[in-house]
C-alpha cells in the first residue's frame, strides 16, 4: 500500500504513475500485436473487420472500465480518511454492482448483436467475420469488469504495481494465445478473441489470490456484502456510472464516426484502425496522469490536504504537456513507419491517410492533455457532473461532424474532428476547475 497523502507530490505521482504507465503500454503493445498478427495471417479483410467493430467494444469495456475506476474512487477516499471497514464495503459494492451491470451489457449485447452491427455499417462482406469476433468479446465482460475491479482496488490504496505486473503476464499469455489459436489452429479472428478473454480470465484469477492473501483491507467476507449505508452506495453510483458515462460519451462519439468511416470503403477503415491504435500509444500518458490523479486527488481529498491537490494537478499538466511534444515529433518524422508497423500493409492509401491524421491531430495534444488531467481530477474531486458535460460535448460534437463534414470532406472530416470538439469540450472544465469550492480551501492539515 502507498499513502499518497504523506511525502512530496511530484517524487509520490511519478513513482505512483510509471507502473501505470508501464501497464498500459504493455495493454497497447498487445493491441499493436494483435493488430499486427491478424493483419499479417489473416489479411486486410480480416482486419477491417476487427476494425469496424473495435469502437463497439471501446465503448462497452471503456464503460465497465470507467465504472469499476470510479468506484475505486471511493475507495481511496475510505482509504485516505482511514475508515478501513468501509474501504472494505466498497470494494465489496464494486463487485456487486459492477458484475450485474456487466452481466446486462453481455445479455444486452449478445442478444441484439445482428442489428447493432448493421447499425455500425459493417460492411456485408465483412460482417460474419466481425460477428465471430465480437461476440466472444462480449461474451467475456463479466470477466473484464471482475479483473479491471481488482486492478482498480489496489490502485486505491497505492499499489500501481501489482496490477503491472499481472497486467504483463496477461499480455504474454494473450500473444502466445493468439499465435496459438490464429496461425497454428487456423481459428482466425475468433481465436483472437479466445485468446483475449482466456488471459483476462488467467489475470483476474492471479489478481483475486494475490490481493486476498497480500492485503487484509481487500480481504472480503459475507458481512461486507450486507447493510451498506445509502450514502456510500449513492456516492459509488454517482463516481462509478459518471466515469463510465464519460468514457462511454466518448466512445459512443467514436462509435458515430466509425459509422461513417465504414461507409469509405476499406482502406479507410483500415487507415482509421492504425490511425487510433497509435493515437492509444501517443495518447498513453495522458490516461496514466489522468488514473493517478483521480487516486490522488482521492486520497488527499480524504485526508482534507487540498494544497497536495492543487500542486498535483499542475505537476501532471506538465508532465503530459512535455509528452504530448513527444509525441508530435514522432508523427512528422516516423509516422509512416508506425503505421507500416502496425499495419504490416504497404498499401499507399491506408499509409498516406492514417499518417495525415497524426499529423494534424497531434499538434492538438496540449488541449486533451489539460482535458484528461482535469477531469480525471475532478472525479477524484466528487464532481461526477462536469467531467459529463465535457464528454457529451465531444460526443454530440462527433455525430454532427460524422453526418456533416464526413459526407462532404471525406475522410479529411475524420482527421478535423477530434481537434473541433476538444476545443469546445474542455471550456466546461476549465472554467469549473476554478469555480470548485474545495480547491478554493486550505489544506486542513
């Protein structure tokens, strides 16, 4: 465990987010492989039709993501105030609440899995190859939201390492799985799903011995299931359905556009596939300062020291401003070269258009930086509000762009749109970030 509350901020929130940052790139170097092996065995066809889909399943695991992050929220809080039954409770909340909404969204989405995907416009010569893939997806969220709520759980208390390290053996498991599954037994797109929903079985399952055996405050029994008070409950709800509605609004942003994306043909589609999986990666750090503050802010927020969250904020502003810098010279300089390597395609189109997009879009970072620190931040904060109205901004600002400027600019309406609505998405957050009465206080102690 780690209390984030004592020591000085910048050695306490980089020590607190490089294991996080080292997390998700091994979840994105997984992706990138993936990618990479179902576009090299399995053809372009076979990854347009991954990519056609992969919108769906950011929306529905973004959501689950979020929600099993805002709980934890909770959590840290409990945490921070040093009220440990009740950090008991809510994880045991987390649990419950979270595997029933799961369990509907598996149901939900297994069910009306056929008219979902004709209202994505999948194409019909792609359809039952993103059908297999999908639905073995969904059919494995419970077990999704179950690892991402022990992940999260420990994050809580300070532990950023553990998921790391349990996040490695994942992605290991998940690469051999799908070598396995797609290039020896011939499963195509559906053995890499298999693949992913068997190691995030093996990582929820390591996660769940490690954390009951290594920390007693996670260690829970019948009697943390029973008699939560209402106002712990309505506080989960309210942090955990905020954070998963704002990545959900994204998504479901995301998912608009993708409609019209698919409507390009499919070198577009696979342009706008590498285009998004190397976003992920030049986007990492802004997620990673993004969790730590809201664990941060969390915790401090518990043990009253607002000073430690004023002076946190700023720091990580910084830092992912100096990464989005990065980020932008690597875009003009190799971008191509990425894209060739996710891809594993020498197609010109899909080269020229997805490297066109980093190129106009990452010059934008500096803005979704600010937006992703913020926000996250503001979560931690107890204002599930605000971080809403930014994302349905972005949301409503894609569908408008996906059916105006995508019909008549083409795929040049793709590259513009991101950039459009994060200029108007992160008015409502700057102007709330100094109106917010608690960072208007002093530390109380």
């Amino acid at each position: 465990m780690k209390d984030l509350t004592k020591g000085k901020p910048s050695t306490l929130i980089l020590a607190f987010a490089l294991p996080i940052f080292f997390a998700n790139l091994l979840q994105l170097t997984y992706s990138l492989v993936d990618t990479r092996i179902v576009g090299t065995f399995l053809g372009e066809d076979a990854l347009a039709a991954v990519g056609a889909t992969s919108t769906l399943s950011n929306l529905i695991i973004g959501f689950l993501q979020g929600l099993s992050g805002g709980f934890a929220i909770i959590t840290a809080q409990k945490f921070g105030a040093k009220d440990y039954k009740d950090v008991k409770k809510s994880f045991a909340m987390s649990l419950l609440i979270g595997t029933g909404i799961a369990l509907f969204f598996t149901i939900f989405g297994l069910l009306f899995l056929q008219p979902i995907l004709k209202m994505l416009n999948v194409p019909a010569n792609l359809l039952e190859t993103a059908k297999s893939y999908i639905f073995i997806i969904i059919a494995g969220l419970v077990v999704t939201y179950l690892y991402d709520a022990c992940a999260a759980a420990l994050r809580s208390l300070g532990d950023s390492v553990t998921p790391l390290v349990i996040l490695a053996i994942s992605v290991i498991l998940n690469i051999i799985g799908d070598l396995f599954f797609v290039v020896i037994l011939k499963s195509g797109v559906k053995g890499a799903a298999i693949a992913t929903v068997l190691a995030q079985s093996i990582a929820f399952i390591v996660c769940w011995i490690y954390m009951i055996k290594r920390y007693e405050l996670l260690r829970i029994g019948r009697e943390d299931f029973k008699n939560p008070s209402s106002a712990m409950v309505k506080n989960m709800l309210s942090a955990g359905l905020s954070m998963g509605f704002m990545s959900s609004l994204v998504n479901i942003g995301s998912l608009t556009l993708q409609t019209a994306i698919n409507k390009l043909g499919r070198d577009y589609i696979v342009a706008q596939t590498a285009a998004r999986k190397l976003t992920e990666m030049f986007m990492l750090m802004f997620g990673v300062f993004g969790n730590t503050m809201a664990t941060y802010c969390g915790q401090n927020l518990g043990a009253g020291k607002i000073d430690r969250i004023k002076r946190g904020i700023w720091l990580s502003i910084l830092y992912t401003c100096i990464w989005c810098t990065f980020a932008i010279i690597a875009s003009y300089t190799i971008g191509d070269k990425l894209v060739y390597l996710v891809t594993g395609t020498d197609n010109k189109n899909v080269i020229e258009n997805a490297t066109r997009y980093l190129k106009f879009d990452t010059l934008f970072y500096y803005v979704t930086a600010v937006i992703c620190i913020v926000r996250n931040a503001m979560q931690g904060l107890d204002d599930h509000i605000t971080p809403i109205v930014s994302s349905m901004l972005e949301m409503v600002g894609k569908i408008v762009i996906a059916f105006t400027l995508v019909p008549h600019l083409g795929y040049t309406g793709v590259i513009i749109a991101e950039p459009i609505v994060w200029f108007v998405m992160v008015i409502p957050l700057i102007v709330q970030i100094f109106r917010m009465p608690v960072l208007k206080q002093t530390s109380l102690s």
